[in-house]
C-alpha cells in the first residue's frame, strides 16, 4: 500500500502569532509529525454541503501543546500521496477551527481534538444586516453585502470542475456549463436572523445551481456534469474475494438503499400576487392565488402522489416552473443511495472527490451497470482502521440541463410584467 501523508496547517495571523504545522504520515500504520506527534485525522467533501467538517487529534503529553490553537483560528489541510501527483502536496480543505477539546489523565497523557468547518461556515452561522432592502443590484453586487472580508473567502467562481480538479490532482474534468452572474435582481429585503446562505440558497435554487465552497475557500455556483467520464470504479460480485490490494477493491460490503419518501407523481408551486382593491373580486377570496405544476414524463410510482409547495416570491411562471423542477428533482436525487468503503484515499491516479461520475459493476445489488455521480466523500487516517474513504453516491439526474428558463436573480422585468398585467 502507498505511503499518503497529510499537513495540517495553522497559518500566522488571528489569535496566533506562529506558524503551526502538522504532518501525519503512514507507514506500516505507525504514525510520526516534524512538529505535533499527530494521531488521526477525518475529512469530509461532500458537494450537497455549503460548509464540510474536518477533524485532528493531537498528542498532548503532559499539556506541551495546550493553548497553541485556539477557536476562530484559520486552518489549512493538504494531502500528499505518491500515486497522486507524484506525491505533490494538494489543497483539500480550508477553513476555522469551531472547536477544541483537550483531555487527559492522571499519568500525564493527553489529547488535543480539534474540529473544524470550512470557510462556507461563515454563510451559515452568521447573519445579514437586518432589514436591509436592496433594489436593483447585479448579483455580485448581493455577494459583495452579504460576504465579510474578514472571512476570507477567496473571489466567487462559476466553474465547479475547477475546484474538483484541485482536490483530484489530475487536469481531466471538463466542465460545459458556467451559470451567469450579471443579473439584475428584483428587490430583497434581509429578514431579522436571516443568514448568507438563506438569501443565495433562494436564488440558486430558482435557476437550478448548486452552491459550495472550494478547497482555496473560493464560493463556487455550478452544476454537475454527468458528461465528464468517470474517474473511479466500484466492482462488487459474488464470485470474488472483497479484501486485497487492489485499487478497486472494497471494505466490507456496499449497500444501496431506496426510498419512497422523495418521489412524485407531480410537484407544484404556489405564490401570491398583488390585486388592486379595484379590480378584486370580492365573491372569489383565493384570486391571488398562482401555481405551476411539474410532471414527469414518466412516473416513478405505481399511484398518483401529488406534492405541493409555496414560494411567496415566485411571482410568475417561470420562476415556479423551476422551483416545481428543483423540488422534483432533489427528493428524487435524495431517494436512491449507494454506498461503499475502500482501504485507500486514492484511485487511478486521484484522489476520491466528490463531483465526480464513479463506475459501478455490482451485480449482487442488483446495480444497473453505468457511471454515478459521486455526492460525498469521508477520508480518514486512525490507528486503529489505517486509511479509509467511504463515498455516498447517488443517480445522475439532479439539475436536468434543461432548467435554464432564468439566469440567477433574472425574471426582474417578467415580474414587473406580471405585475402590470393584474391592474
């Protein structure tokens, strides 16, 4: 088995005064630093969360690290590994440390276990400027009032595979599709506890995008390629042996699990608009009342399973076609679920990486055969498993191409439009 390391940084600046790295290496499952004597780390990617975790336990003997990382402090994670790269040290996580745990006993052995969030933290734990209206501004312009400099957040990309080719280590993604971010938005008002993430999250969904944020801390809009060829492999019969060494070999067994609970036989969208007193009709009380249905050209169910939602400020057609759209298709992208383990952190010459098309061969699952989207990926070193990625992997399906009626915050004039047209 390769030899893989990871470098755990804490760069000068914020509470420290000092540059603190940490080295964790792996050979023959006997770890060592050149700075903390670095015990287990865990990484988690995964495309569907704004903000990923990481964790890292440190020897503590007799408390010679106490009080050298502290909350709020920036922290970067690399990974090296001879068959990625040539064993060039690439960027995978960048973010704060949200929380620090230090335990020991009485014989003098201790613990540092520090916890930490990527830079997406900031979009989720902090809130806007409280009634804050805005009328008229491009979407860059939103970026640029909800994002703090203080938080670090490198400059805003619109090209997914960009990131997952840094964290991969291979230049072998291509991405077709980049969203627009020049529009005009209607008005917006910042609700009282209303975070970052709840004011962009409205509009990336409307235009069908997905938002994350990269391993440089780089706030990133796209949407999965299902074109790209797959760069890993699962393999799973009966007939052969699980363990071994080779790369596609799994731990254990994979498992596939379906739900009902997110498939429709039909999706709607409801909103509101403004009737003018003079022209309301007194004998119907639900005349404002708007909707948009989105059926599936097949259904997934044997029965008729209607699900409706409302959306107060998709005001016309287009703006809650796609909301119908997204709603379908997330709960339907979230109802199927493969999962497997391997005994590595790398394939093929890459590293696991979420954003990626996996090929699957298992025919005890009973798995149709074909490419996957790869959704979430854990890797992790500890003294007891040695080196572990589990990958989450769903149907390619999520974000049909198609949904392209609007660019982000765009639909200003036809709600304009639709405004006119009820006076």
């Amino acid at each position: 088995m390769a030899e893989s390391k990871v470098r755990i940084r804490f760069p000068a600046g914020g509470k420290q005064n000092a540059n603190i790295d940490v080295t964790v290496d792996q050979t023959d499952l006997v770890l060592y630093t050149n700075v903390f004597p670095a015990k287990e780390w865990s990484l988690t990617d995964d495309v569907m969360n704004l903000s990923d975790s990481a964790a890292v336990t440190i020897a503590n003997d007799n408390g010679e690290n106490s009080g050298k990382i502290t909350v709020g402090q920036l922290i970067i994670i690399d990974e090296s590994d001879p068959d990625v790269a040539s064993g060039q040290w690439i960027r995978q996580f960048t973010g704060r440390v949200t929380a620090v745990e230090t335990n020991s006993d009485v014989q003098g052995g201790s613990n540092i276990m520090v916890t930490a969030m990527d830079l997406g933290w900031h979009l989720t734990s902090s809130h806007g400027p409280p009634l804050k209206n805005i009328k008229s501004i491009r979407f860059q312009k939103l970026l640029d009032l909800l994002i703090d400099p203080s938080w670090g957040l490198a400059p805003t990309e619109t090209d997914g595979d960009l990131n997952t080719r840094l964290k991969h280590g291979r230049q072998v993604i291509v991405q077709d599709h980049k969203p627009q971010l020049g529009a005009i938005l209607p008005f917006i008002q910042i609700e009282p506890g209303q975070s970052p993430f709840d004011i962009l999250r409205t509009y990336v969904q409307r235009e069908g995008l997905l938002i994350n944020v990269g391993a440089k801390g780089q706030l990133i809009f796209f949407r999965p390629n299902y074109k790209n060829q797959p760069l890993f492999k699962v393999e799973y019969h009966s007939t052969k042996e699980t363990h071994g060494d080779s790369e596609f070999a799994l731990i254990g067994r994979p498992t596939l699990r379906e739900s009902i609970d997110g498939l429709y036989s039909e999706v709607q969208c409801w909103s509101t608009v403004v009737i003018p007193p003079e022209i309301a009709n007194s004998e119907n009380p639900n005349e404002m009342y708007r909707h948009t249905t989105y059926k599936p050209s097949e259904n997934p169910l044997p029965f008729a399973r209607r699900h409706v939602f409302s959306d107060g400020e998709a005001i016309n057609p287009a703006l809650r076609k796609n909301r119908a759209t997204w709603k379908f298709q997330i709960d339907a992208f979230n109802s199927w679920e493969y999962s497997c383990e391997f005994p590595r952190h790398s394939q093929s010459g890459g590293f696991f990486t979420s954003n990626t098309m996996i090929s699957i061969d298992d025919t005890v699952n009973k798995v149709p055969k074909g490419d996957y989207f790869i959704q979430r990926v854990q890797r992790s070193l500890t003294l007891r498993d040695g080196k572990r990625t589990k990958l989450t992997i769903r149907k390619p399906g999520l974000l049909n191409p198609d949904l392209q009626a609007l660019k982000i915050g765009g639909g200003a004039k036809n709600a304009a439009k639709a405004h006119k047209a009820v006076k």
